[in-house]
C-alpha cells in the first residue's frame, strides 16, 4: 500500500535519509529500529507530511503523495503519533480525542462518538479522565492519548514513534498489547522502537537503520536470533531492561 | 462638583477610554495568540471601519446597516491583507512580521487620507438623551454602549474558544502546532481568520467610538499603540488580561490627565510600556520572539 522509492530528506546540512526504498504491504506491521539519530522519526516525519523531501517518491496506494503537507497525509489516511506526542496540554483529553477527527467530525459526527467509546475501549486506563486536562495526565496516559489521537483520524496506515519510551515496562506492556489488537483489526501499523525486544515481539518485519538507510531487514522473528541485531540492539537492551518485557 | 464627584468622572472617563484600549487589546492578544503575529495594523482597522460607517450613514444608509456593511468589509479587508502580506512571510522571524504589519498600518492609513481626507467625519450617538448622572459625574451614554460591546467581545471570545469545537481547533493550533497539523488542521486558513475577524472587531470597535471620538484618517495610530501597550500589560496570553490592561492604561491615562496634567495623556501610556518592559522583559520577549505563523 505504501511505497517509498529513493527517498531523501535533508535537515538544514544534516542529510537525514540517503536514498531509502521501502515497500509495506496493506495489514503488516513493521518495526523500524536503528541507534539515536539513524533517521528513524524524520521517516516517519516525512511519511506524515512534516518534511518535504529533497528527491524520491513516496506512493500511497500507487497513487504519488510526495511532498504533500501533513493536513493533507492525514486526510489520505496517514496518521502519526509523534517522538514528543505533542498533545494539547491544556485541553481535556475529550477534547483531544475529537480533535484527532479534524478532518472528518463534520461529516461523521456519530461515528466521532463511537470511535471515542472504541479508543476508551482500547485504553480503559484513559476512562474517567475524559474531562481533565491532557498535561495532568501521566507520561503512559499521555501516550495512550496520543495513540488514540491518532486513530481518531481512522488511519489506513499508523505510524508510531517510540512509543514505549521512558515508561515503565508494565505501561510498556499495554501499549504494545494494544498495538497487537489494532493489527489484528488489519490496520497497517510502522513502529519505530528503541526498545527492540519488545518492538519485535509484536511485529511481522524488522527493519534497522543506520544512518539514514536501511541496511537490514527481515521477518522480526529471525530478527531476534540474528546475529548483528543481537549484538548492537538487543543487548543494550537486554542489559537495560529486565527480562519483564520480553 | 465636589471631589468625590470629580474623582468619580475621572474613573468615568478612565473606563471609556479603557473600554475603547481593551477592545482593540482583545483582537491584538487574540490574533497574536493564533498566529504570532502583533498586528499594529489594528488601530487602522477601527479608523476605515469608523470612517467607511461614516460615509455609508452621510449617504443615507441607517446605522444599524452602516455598521453591518462596514464590518463585512473590513472581514474581508483583514483576510486580503493576511493573504497578500502575513502569508507570503510566515516563515519569517516574528520582528519581521511586526515590521510587515507596521507597513501595513502606515499603508492603509495613507489609504484613508487619500479617500477621506483630513476632514473628521461623525457618526450619531447609538441612543439620545444626554449624559446620565451617577452623584454629580456625568455618564456618555455612549461610554456605555463601548464597555458594553468589550463585555459581548469578552463573552463572546470565551464561549467560542471554551464551548465551540472550531473555537477549540483555533486553541489546539495554538497550544501545540504540530500535534495541530497532523490532525489536519492548516493553521494558515486559521491565521486567515484571524485576521478577518480582527478585522471585523476592529471595524465594530471603531464604529462605538466614533460618536466620542469622531473618525479620522490618523485616529488608529494612538489606538493602536495604546491597545499594543495594553495587551502587553495583560501578558500578551489572556484575553482578561488584554481587558484588565486596557481598563487599567484608560484609568491611569485619565487621572493622570485630570489630576496632574492633560499633557501627560499620551506619555502615560508609553512611560507604563517601558515600565512593564524593564519590568519583566525576559516575558515579553519570549513571547514575541518565541512564536510564529
Ligand atoms: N529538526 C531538525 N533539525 C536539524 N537536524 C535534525 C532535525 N531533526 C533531526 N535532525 C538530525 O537528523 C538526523 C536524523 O534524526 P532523527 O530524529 O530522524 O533520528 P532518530 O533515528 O529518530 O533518532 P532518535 O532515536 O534519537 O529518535 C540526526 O542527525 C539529527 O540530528
Ligand atoms: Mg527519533
């Protein structure tokens, strides 16, 4: 359904992705993992429409979507849950909920309700918080959130950045078993993850960047007993974190 | 009259004139939160919206019509100017927008000499009668037919950003502006009608107080200013503050024109600005500097 061909993308003299081809098929979830500064969120930035890239193509369902704006990728179906969640604080986490269906809450007013029921469903942690302030919420309800802001816009295809990142690994757990829930719903879903060994645990495929590029990819279960991930990845992490998240 | 009396016009006359300050500080802060931009055009707005009703009233038009089509096209006026003038430069630093609308005041008011001329234009009290008289000060009525107009613009600023989902799309662009765009929110079209909407306020503003003030070309200059120096007061982020900082520079203005000296109108206002500048400057920059369109 999306394909990214020769994609580059510069930040300021920084160049932030060198010629990367990608190719993610409708209903797959794929992680995309890659020590800090590789390229992984300004990927996912230019797929969202954050940042223009400076040459390639980007293709959603054949259809050329290279360049466009962000208002415009999430009317196409493209909807990011950023690095900094980037939430609105001071409005209630009702509020943001609807928000996140902008482009369509005219239109479909009733389905809005439904889909807010559906997300509460989805994080019953976020129950009885629905009229408190988004920022008073903690760092795992402010992800789950944001993970629910974003499906507010009903996306064909989601895109999670570092999701587990500086929560606890009980938090971390739910998140992710409410990531293996909307895939079996067939939402497509990209994943970056620092967290590797979680991240492919739910995943089909794996990519690792480095760089700016993509220099491996693979099914996410080879991927756990592949040599070079072990070693630059899920050592780290293993070291890092207990054994609780695997 | 006694000095009770006296002392109580002072006030009186204080909250007219802060009524009309608070009313232009309500569209600077409310624009400047939207789109980062301190439009010290707005002055203008109430000078062609004043003048523009003059006109239409000297030609036979009823007031209530007069205002309606003056309104209407400063609406349209402030969207044109954002899209000709804001727009092209919105990714440019915060002190170049300012100076932008800097021009544009020059610009429109150079607009204004040109159609009007120097002539000051008048427009009829809303109601008749004279003046109220509250233990010995006399009340314009038409002072309060102004702080009532800050009152509706308060009222109305705070149920559409509080209990309206667009008024909550224009604080979600606010609060943060990329979690805004990616839920599809363009805050261009949101600058846009902002500066429509200063428009339309700026336009109703000038309108009330043209029967105190008669309309001129220059009138918006000095507003201008002062409704700048009072959003500043008000911390450039509220819309209380903005009126707070109105209400305060009108009073401080008229005692200090009646008990000191009538010279001292207009100084006051800049001698508070600086005072609030060296006050807590480290505020004011941030939040000049620190946003864009
Ligand atoms: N807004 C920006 N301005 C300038 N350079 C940037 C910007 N964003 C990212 N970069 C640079 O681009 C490169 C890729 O950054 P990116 O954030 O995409 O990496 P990442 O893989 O997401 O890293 P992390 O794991 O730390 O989140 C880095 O060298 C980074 O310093
Ligand atoms: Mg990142």
């Amino acid at each position: 359904m999306l394909e990214i061909i020769g994609l580059q993308v510069n930040h300021g003299w920084v160049r932030a992705l060198r010629d990367l081809s990608l190719h993610i098929h409708k209903g797959e979830m794929v992680a995309v993992i890659g020590a800090n500064g590789a390229g992984k969120s300004t990927l996912l930035g230019a797929l969202a429409g954050l940042y223009k890239p400076a040459g390639g193509r980007i293709l959603l369902n054949g259809r050329s979507v290279t360049g466009k704006p962000a208002e415009y990728m999430v009317r196409q179906g493209i909807s990011l849950v950023p690095e900094r969640r980037e939430i609105f604080n001071s409005l209630t986490v009702l509020d943001n909920l609807l928000l996140g269906a902008y482009h369509h809450y005219r239109a479909l007013k009733d389905a809005v309700r439904e889909d807010v029921k559906r997300v509460l469903e989805l994080f019953p942690a976020l129950r009885g918080r629905e009229r408190d302030p988004a920022g008073t919420l903690s760092g795992g309800l402010q992800q789950m959130l944001a993970i629910g802001r974003g499906l507010m816009a009903r996306p064909s295809l989601l895109l999670l950045d570092e999701p587990s990142s500086g929560l606890a690994p009980l938090v971390v757990r739910e998140i992710m078993a409410a990531l293996a829930d909307l895939k079996q719903t067939g939402m497509t879903i990209v994943l970056v993850e620092q967290n590797t060994a979680a991240a492919l645990k739910v995943t089909d495929r794996a990519l690792v960047m480095e760089r700016g590029r993509i220099v491996l990819s693979g099914c996410s279960d080879e991927m756990i007993s592949n040599a070079r991930v072990q070693q630059a990845y899920l050592g780290r992490v293993r070291a890092a974190r207990p054994a609780a998240v695997l | 009259m006694d000095l009770t009396g006296q002392l109580l016009q002072l006030l009186f006359t204080g909250f007219t004139l802060g009524g009309i300050y608070a009313l232009i500080a309500l569209a600077l802060v409310t624009t400047f939160n939207i789109t980062g931009v301190l439009n010290m055009a707005q002055g203008e707005f109430l000078a062609l919206g004043a003048l523009l009703a003059a006109s239409l009233c000297a030609a036979g038009a009823s007031l209530p019509l007069a205002f309606v089509i003056a309104v209407a096209t400063l609406a349209l006026l402030g969207g044109l100017l954002e899209r000709s003038a804001i727009h092209p430069a919105r990714h440019a630093p915060g002190l170049i927008l300012i100076i932008i609308t800097i021009g544009l005041s020059i610009s429109l008011r150079g607009l204004a000499l040109l159609i009007w001329g120097t002539e000051p234009a008048s427009l009829p009290a809303f109601s008749g009668g004279g003046p109220l008289f509250v233990m010995g000060a006399a009340v314009n009525p038409q002072s309060l037919w102004i702080l009532g107009l800050v009152a509706l613009a308060v009222a109305g600023l705070h149920a559409f950003f509080e209990l309206t989902y667009a008024g909550k799309v224009f604080r979600a662009c606010e609060i943060n502006r990329t979690g805004a765009r990616l839920v599809g929110i363009n805050p261009a079209a949101l600058s846009f009608l902002a500066f429509a909407g200063s428009g339309a306020l700026g336009a109703a503003a000038g309108i009330f107080i043209a029967p105190v003030t008669l309309a001129t070309y220059d009138m918006g200059f000095l507003l201008g200013v002062k409704g700048c120096v009072a959003a500043i007061i008000g911390g450039l982020n509220s819309v209380g503050g903005a009126v707070l900082g109105g209400l305060l520079l009108g009073i401080l203005e008229a005692f200090g024109a009646g008990l000191v000296s009538s010279g001292l109108k207009d100084a006051l206002s800049l001698l508070v600005l600086l005072g609030v500048l060296l006050g807590r400057p480290e505020g004011l920059i941030g939040a000049v500097a620190g946003r864009k369109v």
